[in-house]
C-alpha cells in the first residue's frame, strides 16, 4: 500500500522551541505508520532522520514582513508542486489543509503584551505594520477554503478561536502535546544531591524552575518578583537578548544570589531534576512543553490564567493558577509548594497527571485526523 504524503510547514526549526519539539515528537510518534513524511522549513537544525524528507526554502528577506510573506509564497509553491496529500502547517499561511494553532491567536497575545505597557502605546502596538500583517494573514487562513481541519494544544485556544474568527468548533480538535515519561523522570535523591552541588545549588534550599527564550513573554520578571520575599531559589533556563535588565532586576530586589541564569540548555532533564516545582507566570501560552517536562519529572507547576498548560493544573493538588502579573499570588503559591518535590503528594500528582499524553496517543489522534481529512 502505497503511504501517504504528509507535508509539516514550519519556518525556522530550532531545537530549543515548543512547536519544533511538537513536531520532532509528532514525526517520531509518526514513524512506524504507513506516511512519508516531509518537512517544509527555511532551516533546520536538529538531527534529521534519513527517512525524513527535508524542503528547505530560504527566500531573500528583507524584515518581519518580508520574511513572513517570502516564506509564506516558497513554501506555498513547495506544496503545491509536490502535491501533497497532506499539508499541515505550523504557520499562518492560507491554503493548507490543517493548520497547528502552537501560536494561539496573535491579537489575543498582543491584548496580554499591551497590559505591560503605558496606555498610549496601546495604539501603536494594534497598529504596527507587522502585526497587522500577522493578524490579516491570520484571518485569512482561517477563512481559506481549503482549510479543513484546526489542531490546538489547549482548550484555551480553541475558545479563542471560535470567537475571534466564528470557525465551527466541529472543525478544531483538541490535541495535548506528548511528553515520554522514560525521558524525563524524577531523580532519586541522590542524584538530586550530586546535581544541587554540581550546580553549586544548597542542598536543603527550596528551588524552583524557569524554562523559557523571551523572557518578557514567559513572566520573568513576575517569577523574580515572586521570589524576592522567599528563601527559594531560582534557575533560569533559557535566554534573552535584554538578559542584563533581568539581572539588574534581581539585584535591586536583593535576591539575585538566589536567581541562578543557567543559560541555554541543549538537555533540561538535570535542571528540573534538581528543582522543586516549575515556575511560569507566562503572559500568554498555548500549552508550552516545559509543563509537561517539569510534570513527567514530578514537579508541581505554578503558571499563569492565559497559559493553556493551566488546564492540567488543579489548585493544590499538582500546582497553582494565578493571574500571570499577580505577583502576591505568585508568591504564596511558592510558598505552598512543598519544600521537597520527590515523593511529596503534589510532585507524585503531577506525574500521574501527564501519564496518558504519551507519544502513542499523539500519533493516534494525529492519525484518526488525517484519516478523517482525507475522507472529506
């Protein structure tokens, strides 16, 4: 039997990114089904599977506009040559058969920037050329005909997707990220021992996990300010251009010896296994995989109302929801968490609870979807 040909549209794949992990997870899963798979990408920068068929399009650009409309038309032209059965993109780009909604709803997102920002610069942030350009492409996709179906990570988004752009809700399924619980897993104590001295962390020290590039977006400076009237430490995992400013905030909070930037980490598992509990006050989220992550390795999770991962949180019992600028909240959270995550009731609720989102049941929702795309 002749497998069908399944075409991914993603612009730039980096490793450290929730969608590229989405879909280097979704492409694993896939692998033992009758599919060729294809991956339409300006550049890709993790191991590729030579059963995997790699359309890189790198067209000229000239700015963020520019280089969402280039890629937007090469990687358009890619499938439309090719002649998949197939496209699924990861982009707003009109004219794919399924599209991946990792991004949520960018006006949604530009409302939780602006609550960061003076009043009158709320106008010139709807205004700016390129969202408007993000937001119009957006709308057109959605209103593409050759749209048939919508994949969302979070029930979140697909509310906001019902209600910004009126698509039928029998259209949009509701697909969790997977996480394999074999990769990432709780360390026994005394490997948590050995990694809080390798990362010269005090052992007995209440320490929690930031996991994120972008720190304005992922709410580092609310974690920061959480922390200041703690004992708990910090780990910041990930980077950001403006790192420096979130220093100096920590240091005018007297806590910067206790927030640790880590850096960019190409392998997180020993981080979270020296933590105590996730901290995410992110401004806005789809559903990002460090939840899962920091979950499969018994961590209780404080995150935030508009992140989708809030949707496996239940207060008490495996973390906490706060509003994601709350910082009172976000502090008497950390200070409920318990002090020690391994074989603490909430740590073992919050690995329970991820359990059944395994790569097995990605790529069988996956596979249902398409097989009722193609039907249609």
């Amino acid at each position: 039997m002749k497998p069908f040909r399944l075409a991914l549209v993603r612009q730039k794949y980096r490793p450290d990114g929730g969608a590229e992990r989405f879909i280097s997870r979704a492409l694993l899963a896939l692998e033992q089904q009758n599919l060729e798979l294809n991956v339409i990408t300006r550049e890709w920068q993790g191991e590729v599977n030579p059963d995997w068929h790699i359309h890189l399009c790198n067209p000229l650009k000239l700015g963020r506009i520019s280089r969402e409309r280039g890629f937007a038309r090469a990687a358009k032209a890619v499938w439309l040559r090719e002649k998949f059965d197939l496209v699924q993109s990861h982009e707003r780009i009109a004219g794919c058969d399924i599209y991946r909604a990792g991004d949520g709803v960018h006006r949604n997102w530009l409302h939780q920037r602006a609550r960061l920002l003076p009043s009158w610069r709320h106008p010139l942030l709807f205004n700016s050329p390129y969202h408007r350009f993000v937001m119009q492409a957006e709308s057109d996709m959605y209103s593409a005909p050759e749209l048939k179906a919508v994949i969302c990570n979070a029930g979140m988004i697909k509310r906001e997707i019902v209600e910004q752009f009126h698509v039928d809700a029998e259209k949009i399924t509701v697909i969790y990220n997977a996480i394999d619980h074999h990769t990432f897993y709780p360390a026994d104590i005394a490997v948590k021992r050995q990694l809080r001295e390798q990362y010269q962390l005090p052992a007995q020290a209440h320490c929690l996990i930031f996991v994120g590039s972008g720190f304005e977006r992922k709410g580092l400076a609310a974690a920061i300010r959480a922390i200041a009237p703690t004992d708990s430490y910090l780990m910041v995992i990930g980077r950001d251009k403006n790192e420096k400013s979130w220093r100096a905030l920590a240091s005018s909070l007297g806590c910067e010896a206790r927030i640790r930037f880590m850096g960019m980490q190409k392998n997180t598992l020993p981080f979270y296994q020296a933590a105590d509990g996730l901290l995410l006050p992110t401004l806005y989220d789809p559903f990002p995989n460090v939840i899962l992550e920091a979950m499969a390795c018994g961590l209780p999770v404080i995150t935030s109302t508009t992140c989708g991962g809030a949707e496996f949180i239940t207060n008490g019992a495996n973390g906490f929801v706060t509003d994601a600028l709350d910082v009172p909240a976000l502090t008497a959270a950390v200070q409920q968490l318990p002090r020690e995550a391994l074989d603490s009731a909430m740590g073992s609720a919050a690995r329970e609870k991820i359990m059944p989102y395994n790569p097995s049941a990605l790529s069988s929702q996956l596979i249902d979807l398409y097989q009722r795309v193609l039907t249609q």
